[in-house]
C-alpha cells in the first residue's frame, strides 16, 4: 500500500503511495535513520487502511497522528492523510471502561465485580489516559500492584479476567490493533481454601438462633435446596413447591442468560420439608418468602448474626458455603452430574468451586474393619516364618483387602489357589515347542 525509497544520490528518504483516486503522493523525510522511516511508514499504512476500508483510526494510529510536531503535521495534511483543522480524539481509558460497562448484560452484582476492576485500572492509569499508550510494563506494573494490596489468587485471577475482557472488547471495537494484557495468564479462580462444609448439625443450631422462621427457611433453602442467594429465593412461588412429591422447580435468571436451563428440579429433603411446612401456604402465584423483597437485601447480616448468637465460628462467603455443603451431600448419595444438574450449573463448575474432599472422607478408608482373611494372613505368617522363601510362596493365601469391601466383592478376582512350581515339572519327550503334523 506505501513504500520506502532512499535516494541513491543524496540519501534522502520519502514515502511514496497511492491514494483513493489512484494519484500517486510521497511524503519526504530528509535523512532520517531507517527505523524511524519504518517506524512512520507502518502509521502511513494504517492511516491508508482506515480510509480505504471507510473505518475509524485505531487508538494507537489516532494517538501517534495527535502527537505529532506541527511541521512533520503539515506534510500530511498537504498529502491528504490529515486534517489541519480538526484535531483527532482518541478513545481513553475512561470512555472504553464507561462503554464496557454500559454494553454488559448481566446482574447488577457482576457488574459490580467488573466496576471494580475498572475502576483500579483507571486509578492505576489514569482517567484520561489513552489505551494507546498503555503497554506491557505499564500492565506489569498494575499486576504487581495487585499482588501488594494482598488479595488472593482467586480475586487477582477475576480481575485479570475482567482486564483482558475490556481490552479484547477494544480491538473486536477497532480502537486497538493488540492488547497489551494478551501476555497476562488468566489465571485459576479457584480458593478452595474458602470452600468449608458446614455440617447439618452446625446448621441446626444456627437455626434454633434465627429472628423468625421465615428466615430459618431461607438458611434452609440455601443448605438442604443449594438455592442461589438472592436471586432464587426471590422468584420461588408456592406453584413451585410440591411437599407431596419431594420437589421444588427452581427458576434462575443466571442459567438463562448462560445457556442452560431456566428451570429445573430439586428434591426436598426431610429437614426442608419441615421447614417450608412450618410456613402459611399461599395461592399458586404468590411468593415463598414475603418478607424480603428487594435482591439488595443483607442477608449475610441476619445469617452472620445467627452464627455468633449460636456460639459458632463464622466461615467464608456465608450462603456460598451453605449451598456448596449442599451439593456435598448430594454427592454422597447420587452421581455427580445429577447433583450438578439440581444446583444449575456443570459438573465441571461443581468440581472446581463446589466439592471438596473432607476430613471424615479419610477416617472412613482408615477405620474398615479388617476381614477375616486378613487375620488368617497374620496367622499364616507365623506358621511360614521357618519356611524357605519357595515353600513360603506355594503355600501363600492372598488376603482379600479392605478396598475389595469398599468397592464391592466383584469388583476384584482374588486367585487362592496355590501357586504351582516350574521348578518341580518336568520336560516330557515331546519338549516345549508345540507338535506339528507331519507331511
């Protein structure tokens, strides 16, 4: 589209292009070093794109072009690459952030969590600074900050994400040609260290500590239904609630938006079934929970509070727990996939955030009784302890292990018979090899 020529009698250097009407132009740029020519050709060529293709200059081309000296400005306005009169706006970092936020569609609670990763960007760069001229040490630089303010792996991962989204939106909106986050690894948000079951006889007591039962049943929809807080509780209707079958039909605005099924099914416990039979039934069309009306009500306030009159020790993310223990429980007694499937999202979700091994998982393997044939094994290494190492082996009985027990009696073939020597056989006439007819 333009190209470099060097003089070969003076040395000077000019770049020479075509523009829209097919009338050839140069831009002369005296003895300047080659790189810096590259450097102005590569813009030139830009500037060429966007008029070519009728498309607005990306930042860094726009941000370049108004930094320019007026003298150098002057050559490209004689050739038509630039306006004299009208200077060029670039895209900054307060307008993409405020544009990225206004386009979202999604919850008022994730859009919150994005406002503050756009927020720290614009403390850390500055309101009006162009996205142009923000580049990868400048990135480093607000990464290193976030691992000073000590958030955790999780925290700096989400709003690692949330960066590269906002500038991946500005080259699919043409205001960059590359973002400068491309080289930061998005990272794991995963915190199992924030993943605590809280056990139904912890719950029970919270419960007994609750204003009112109303309240009891939402900590009960959380930890025996994995209802989502507040979103589920809020859209629940008593159509929905079947006490006779065992089942509630849960709608979710979340797995609409996603993809995956607006409603679905969730068995009903015995304790939440007492529970919501402890409630004044209303008409079909009327909601379960009537006294919180507004998603922005603090329920973590009224929850928290309940645990410190128990007496407990208040664990992380308060209802996320709550309805994590849930799918624990559901795991217990049904597959994976299924239980997912009542808690609304994958299973691939369920085993990164939700599930985790507990203590009680391992004192069930360490505490199997043992089986009789390991104690005849015991017995049997007192009778073989004088024998040679050969008569020890044919006469070995293999123990049938406690992980047979856990697994089943046929998920392992266990061969007792006595394992017969080599040594003691004999090569008869027609040797080892197998016989063959004969011709």
């Amino acid at each position: 589209m333009a190209s470099l020529t060097t003089s070969n009698s003076t040395g000077n250097r000019r770049i020479l292009f075509y523009d829209q009407s097919g009338k050839r132009k140069s831009i002369c740029l005296g003895k300047l070093p080659k790189k810096k020519c590259l450097e102005i050709l590569r813009y030139v060529e830009s500037i060429l794109a966007a008029e070519f293709s009728n498309s607005p200059l990306d930042a860094e081309t726009a941000t370049w072009l108004g930094g320019l000296p007026d003298k150098f400005r002057s050559k490209l306005v004689s050739v038509g690459l630039a306006d004299q009169s009208a200077s060029i706006k670039a895209i900054t970092l307060r307008d993409l952030t405020a544009k990225f936020l206004a386009l979202q569609v999604v919850k008022p609670s994730t859009k919150a969590s994005y406002k503050q990763t756009t927020d720290g960007l614009l403390d850390h760069f500055g309101e009006d600074c162009l996205i142009g001229s923000v580049d990868a040490s400048g990135v480093d630089a607000w990464y290193a900050g976030l691992t000073r303010q000590g958030l955790s792996a999780a925290t700096i991962a989400k709003r690692v994400n949330t960066a590269k989204t906002v500038f991946n939106r500005a080259v699919r909106w043409g205001h960059l040609q590359s973002s400068p986050f491309q080289h930061l690894s998005r990272g794991t948000q995963e915190n199992k260290k924030r993943l605590q079951y809280i056990s139904r006889e912890t719950i029970h007591q919270v419960l007994a500590c609750c204003p009112n039962h109303e309240c009891r049943v939402i900590v009960g929809l959380a930890r025996f239904g994995g209802l989502r807080c507040p979103s589920e509780f809020l859209t629940l209707k008593w159509g929905d609630v079947d006490l006779d079958r065992g089942s509630m039909r849960i709608h979710s605005e979340k797995t609409e938006r996603t993809g995956m099924k607006a409603v679905r099914d969730v068995p009903i416990c015995p304790e939440l079934r007492q529970l919501l039979a402890g409630l004044p039934r209303g008409a079909a069309d009327e909601p379960v929970i009537t006294r919180i009306k507004s998603p922005k009500s603090n329920l973590r306030k009224m929850l928290l509070t309940a645990v410190e009159k128990a007496g407990l020790p208040i664990w992380p993310r308060a209802f996320q727990n709550l309805r994590a223990s849930c799918e624990m429980d559901f795991n217990e007694v049904v597959p994976i996939y299924t239980a997912a499937e009542w808690m609304g999202h994958s299973a691939t979700v369920s085993e990164k955030h939700y599930v985790r091994t507990r203590g009680e998982h391992f004192e069930r393997v360490t505490k199997l009784p043992a089986s009789r044939e390991t104690t005849d094994a015991k017995s049997n290494a007192v009778m073989t302890r004088n024998q040679t190492p050969h008569e020890a082996a044919t006469t070995c009985i293999h123990p049938q292990s406690s992980l047979q027990l856990l697994l089943g009696s046929g998920s392992m073939r266990i061969n007792a018979e006595p394992r017969r020597s080599a040594r003691k056989e004999k090569v008869g006439d027609g040797g080892l090899e197998p016989s063959t007819s004969r011709v």
